[in-house]
C-alpha cells in the first residue's frame, strides 16, 4: 500500500508515454467537471457520454502519470476525476449509475473500479471525503449486490433490482472478472476502512478460482472470444493481491497467463485489442517482479511491440484492429493500461507499479 502523500519519481517519461499523458489532458476526453468519456469516436469526431467507470479509471492512470512524473497538472486532473465521482456518489442516493447522464443502471464491476481510483487520489492528497466515499460505495457493493451465485453484475436503478442476465455477455453475467473489482475491498481494508472488507475479498477470490476455468472460450465467436480475454485478464489481475503468498493463485497465474497469450495468438490475425495486449504484458511484468511466474521475454517483446503500434499520432491508443483496419474508437482504458504496461516494460520503478 502506498501511504497518503506518497513518494513522487521525477525522473521524466518516457516520450511515448508523455504522449499518452497529453492526450488525457488535451484531447477533450475528460470534461471541464472531471468526468471522462467511455471513447471518442474517430469516424464521427465527437465522445462517447461520460462513464463513471471510465472517470474511475482515468483517475487511477493520472495519480500514476504524477508519481512516474511530478508535474502538478497530473494530479490536479485526477482531483477533478475523483470529485466528479464523489458528487455522482451522492446524487446516486446510494447507488453509483453506469452514466450520469442516463441513471437506469449500475454495474458491480464499476463499483469496484471507481473505488480504486478514489483511493489512488486519496493516497496522493490525503483527502478524507475521498475515502468515505470510496468506503460507502465498497459497501454498496457488498450490501446490494449479493447474490446466491456471488454477486450480480448489474441493477436496475433506481430500485436496485437485479437486471436480467446473458450468459454470452460476460459484463451481463456473474463470473471469474469480478475478481479484478474485488481487489477494491482488499485497498479498502489495507485503507483502514473496515477489517471486514479483507474478508470479502478473500471470498471472492475462492468463488473466483473455482469457476476460471469455465470462462474461456466462453463463446462461438472468435471475435467475442477475443472481448473475454479482456475479462479473463481482469481475473488475473485480481489474483495479484495474493501471488505472491499463495499457491492456489500462483499456479493460476502461470496457467492463465499461457491460456490468455494462447488465445491471443490464435485470434489477433484477425481482431486483436489493444487492452488485451497491455493486460497481458502488465501480468506477465507484476508476476515476475512477485515471483510468481517467471517473464518470458520473447513474448513480452512481441506484446510490447505489438502494442506500440496501437498509439495513435494524438497519443491515445486505438481500442482494436480487425482485419488489418483500425476501428473508430480511441479508448481512455486501453491508453491507461497501455501506457502502464510500457512504462513497467521500460524500467518504471517498481514502488510506482500500482495496477491501474
């Protein structure tokens, strides 16, 4: 855990990653309130509604940009994501909507990203309303998302009513994913919010390693295949909090990295997304550091190169190519993730490795 005011890196970024960091600031991505959209649309020159989920994010990739490079403007811009989230917290009347703009629906994984966003702002400024924030909506998710199965993954607002399931939507269904946003609950004890939240996480991450496997493929579709590798790597991520002292997510570790790059090899001549390849490279990169399974090197500097040529001349990352074409989206997370994973590729110093 970082403590509140943690210590800052100054030594530069790194030109492609400095570009990234620009492209947050200056592209339009991020509203005057704070809140950032889910994408902008090349083809159509405009963004996407902003996103809770997205603000969440963004927040984290900032409080990160600051501590890899000291400059001000990083953290002021995260500030801003992270009160847009506390102001949509308290209009939410106890629920966190997908949109502010539309509040029909809330997702249990949004939860848990937002969460760690706020908390990474916290860490960096000490701001108290920030964790309370962080810690009534760790507990929203706990209280109102309980499910006989483990938790649903969405809720019809403003009732709170589960919404109906689909089981080839992985972000319409329960599973093996949710683990990344239940590392929230882990933060949140390690946060001194409540010693009850440690145990929810250690819950989740047993339902979690009992139904991983099951996941992939997970659909007839290769494409779609290549959409749950995004949400498989999130399960991954999710077992970090652990690596590094248990065996069961060791050994799922190792395991899952080989199925993840697997899958990916086999479906990227055809679509390949750029997330996928940073959350690929990031776990490779944390799972050694941890010593939980050793880097293979060759792959990492495929997926590293391979990633690269997804930075588009603003900076941001395209989302995904298929067939050779780039699709018309630049993406806020897969710029975050990406601009992580190089960094960690690069050299970034481990103390500033927080998973976004």
């Amino acid at each position: 855990m970082i403590p509140p005011g943690g210590e800052c890196y100054t030594s530069g970024l790194l030109p492609e990653i400095a570009r990234a960091g620009e492209w947050f600031l200056t592209s339009g991505i991020q509203d005057s309130d704070g809140g950032v959209a889910r994408y902008f649309r090349t083809d159509l020159g405009r963004n996407a509604p902003v996103s809770t989920e997205i603000t969440g994010y963004t927040a984290s990739a900032l409080t990160y940009l600051h501590r890899l490079s000291g400059e001000r403007r990083y953290l002021d811009a995260a500030r801003a994501a992270a009160q847009f989230l506390t102001t949509a917290w308290r209009q939410g009347a106890g629920a966190m909507p997908f949109e502010t703009a539309a509040p029909d629906r809330a997702y249990f994984f949004d939860c848990g990203i937002i969460v760690r966003g706020l908390l990474a702002v916290w860490r960096a400024t000490g701001e108290r309303a920030l964790l309370e924030t962080a810690g009534g909506i760790g507990r929203h998710m706990a209280a109102d998302y309980a499910a006989e199965d483990g938790y649903h993954p969405i809720l019809e607002l403003p009732g709170k009513r589960p919404a109906a399931r689909d089981a080839l939507r992985w972000s319409a269904s329960p599973g093996c994913y949710q683990l990344k946003s239940a590392m929230a609950w882990m933060d949140l004890h390690c946060a001194g919010a409540g010693a009850d939240f440690a145990e929810r996480y250690e819950r989740a991450l047993d339902a979690a390693l009992g139904s991983a496997d099951g996941f992939l493929p997970g659909h007839p579709e290769r494409r779609r295949v290549m959409d749950r590798l995004h949400a498989f790597a999130y399960f991954l991520e999710g077992l970090l909090p652990r690596a590094d002292n248990d065996a069961r997510c060791r050994g799922a570790l190792a395991a899952g990295i080989e199925r993840l790059a697997g899958y990916l090899r086999q479906i990227a001549p055809e679509f390949e997304r750029s997330d996928v390849y940073a959350q690929l490279l990031r776990v490779r990169l944390f799972a050694d550091r941890m010593g939980a399974a050793p880097l293979d090197r060759a792959a990492a500097e495929h997926e590293a190169a391979r990633l690269a040529e997804f930075q588009a001349p603003d900076g941001g990352f395209h989302f995904g190519r298929a067939e050779g074409e780039w699709l018309p989206y630049r993406n806020p997370v897969s710029t975050a993730f990406a601009l992580q994973a190089l960094a960690m590729w690069h050299g970034a110093p481990a103390a500033v490795a927080e998973l976004i």
